[in-house]
C-alpha cells in the first residue's frame, strides 16, 4: 500500500510521542506563569529548570550558560546584535555560507559602523583556511561558522578555527542547529577550545516549534534583544513558553539516548541513497568533506530543482531545493554559489534529510520515484525544443 514518505527533517522533524507526552500537561492543567510565586508558577519553574538541565547535558554545558528563546533565529540574532552592541564597531567574519539569519544580522551591523567580511569556503564547502587567516588579519570582533550546513550538511572544525580566532581575540559563536541530535557536541570543550556561544533549537530533533537556546559563555556580555521583565538572566525577557522548553528538554534527552544508532542507521541510507542518484548521473555536493549522516544534497543537469520537488511533491515525497528558510527565494542556493557550482547546476540541486522514522523501503522507492520522473521531465524538454 502506497504511504507518503517525508524526506525534509532537515527543515522540521516531526514531534516525538514521548515529547508531547512530556509537553501535555503544561498545555492543560500545569498552566502556572513561571514568574509567580504560586503552587502553579512554582511548578512552572522547576520544569523550565529541569528542561535547562536537558537541554545543558546533551551539549556538556552548565544549565546556567542555556538561555532559552523562540527559535535558532532569534538566538542567532541575540548574540550577533547583542554581542555588537556591547563593542565598538569594527569587523564580524561569517562563512559565506550561513543560514540567513546570521547573514543578515550580521549585515545589520553595517548601519552601526562595522564591516562584513564573508568568509570563503572550498569546493566541499568547507571554510577556506587561506580567507579564514586573511579575515583573522583584520582583527574581526566577532566570528560566526555554523557546525553543519543546513544544506549540504558539511561539518566544520569550529574547535581549530575558534582556537585562531581566539588568538585574534575575536568573540567566536557557532550555529549548531543542524548539528544537535545527529553529531555529538560538547559545549565544554569547544569553549576550552575558544567557542564562546552556539545556538540550538528544539524542532530540528523531534521537539515543538517555538523553543530554541544560546547557550552562552558567562563571561561574555549581551545587550538583550527584547527587554522587559527580565527573564533569562535579563537576556530574553517575557513569559516563557513552558510546554515548549519541557518539549526541548525531554527531545534532547532522547536525541542524545538515541544518536550512536539514529547517526549509524542514517549513514547507511544516505549512502544507499547516494549510490542510486550517481548511477543517475546526479552530482553529489561535498560528498568528500565530513557531512552529518542524513543530509544528502545533489543535482541532476538540466533539470530545474523546484520543478523536480513538485513533480516528487505529487508522487508523494517530500524534499526540498535547499533551505526551508530561504525557499521563497527562487535564485539558486548561496550555500552552493560560494562553493563555486554554476548557477544552472545550482538551481537544480535537491536536497534530501533523512530521518527515524525513514526505511530501506523508503529510499528504495524515493529512487525509483526520482528516475521515472527525471527521465519524465527530460522527455517533456525534449519535445519543447
């Protein structure tokens, strides 16, 4: 019997049981604001408390470096804009290929006085040593290199790179998000190594939409983004969104439980996956540079990507062309134009991220899916020209 498959967890994973079951009483009769001295905001506390202490253990963090917000974005952007305001302006290196939302508040920053100096990246995708020296060289304030690629899935050495930053005496903050429930971190010794901040976020390990964390180096010091009651060590004020902090914890809890088998089971797939689309002729983007285990990103020459992920939209998989974030957008992905692919391969790239619940069966026929309708299109293009 056929049943749809969702291939995109790359962009939002679906929640686990065990987490709404966790989250459920604080949507119903465990009401309490967290803020009240009550039997009800009481017990508000002690479970953000608990959740702080999740979400700290499964990164090798103190809960009391967690501070929890609305999503990675907003995370990103509190240490970005936050961290900027508390400096002179000066020079703030990012990776060509961030998410949006730490290339644009970095861009931010231009109307306050700083520069931008985008770091460039290699074929792989992987930071370029040479730029990374040269960005050093200007003696940058701040320094921003994701873990994963939310595209590619390219994994940085963010340890080597926050070490020569730190000789800089740069502030160095890496977006985790993609990394967290697919690779082991470990906040301790990436600060030991001169990482000061990384930002996580619950829907991206089968947690609830709407709860996210920076977890920060005490010693560093933030404006906050959002002033008012407080909350958050005055870094994040407003009433906490209970139910979804508990929701993180609890998935962190179960993201680090399950990683060895989840990364090992993944590999296996993508692998699979991999073989099939190069017996299709497809190029497959940084397949030689260290990648999470289930992100999978390719094309096929002369097909356009957006068409291919309606046509697989149809036939009942879901896919993307690149960042769930970015997706309005129809210009080719940045992340693979910083990589030097040609505009026309990259606006045909698809992207598949792999997930639990995710079968042999499954990417069996994803492939077989994908060949009727590669060969489909391209006897469509045929017959138009």
């Amino acid at each position: 019997m056929f049943a749809p498959a969702y291939l995109d967890h790359n962009a939002t994973t679906p929640l686990d049981a065990g987490v709404l079951e966790a989250m459920l009483p604080f949507l119903r009769e465990r009401y309490g604001n967290p803020s009240s001295r009550h039997e009800y905001g009481r017990a508000a506390r002690a479970a953000i408390d608990t959740a702080r202490s999740q979400v700290a253990a499964a990164v090798g963090a103190h809960p009391t470096e967690v501070v929890f917000a609305s999503g990675g974005s907003e995370a990103n952007n509190l240490f970005i804009k936050g961290a900027a305001a508390c400096l002179k302006p000066g020079t703030i290196a990012v990776s060509a290929i961030e998410h949006p939302c730490v290339r644009e508040p970095a861009n931010d920053l231009k109307r306050l006085g700083w520069s931008v100096h985008e770091i460039a990246v290699d074929a792989e995708g992987r930071v370029a040593e040479t730029d990374f020296s040269a960005a050093l060289a200007q003696t940058p304030a701040l320094v921003s290199v994701m873990l994963a690629n939310n595209e590619t899935g390219v994994l940085q050495d963010v340890a080597a790179l926050a070490a020569k930053a730190r000789t800089a005496k740069a502030w160095f903050h890496t977006d985790a998000v993609q990394a967290l429930g697919k690779v082991a971190i470990d906040f301790r010794a990436l600060n030991a190594a001169g990482v000061n901040a990384l930002t996580l976020s619950a829907h991206k390990i089968y947690g609830p939409k709407g709860a996210a964390a920076l977890v920060l180096d005490k010693r560093i010091e933030l404006k906050p983004l959002i002033s008012g009651g407080g909350q958050e060590r005055n870094l994040r004020s407003g009433t906490e969104n209970v139910a979804a902090i508990v929701g993180f914890g609890a998935a962190c809890e179960l993201a680090v439980a399950r990683l060895e088998a989840d990364a090992a089971r993944l590999n296996t797939l993508r692998e699979k996956l991999e073989e099939g689309v190069a017996a299709m002729g497809a190029k497959v983007f940084s397949r030689n540079a260290p990648r999470l285990p289930n992100t999978s990103f390719f094309a096929l020459g002369g097909i356009d990507g957006e068409t291919l992920v309606a046509q697989l939209d149809r036939a009942g998989f879901a896919v993307a062309s690149g960042s769930a974030c970015s997706s309005v957008s129809p210009e080719p992905s940045h992340t693979l134009l910083a990589m030097g692919v040609a505009p026309d391969m990259a606006k045909g790239a698809l992207r598949v991220s792999l997930g639990r619940a995710n079968t042999d069966e499954d990417v069996a026929r994803f492939l077989q899916t994908l060949g009727e309708t590669v060969n489909k299109l391209k006897g469509l293009a045929a017959v138009a020209a």
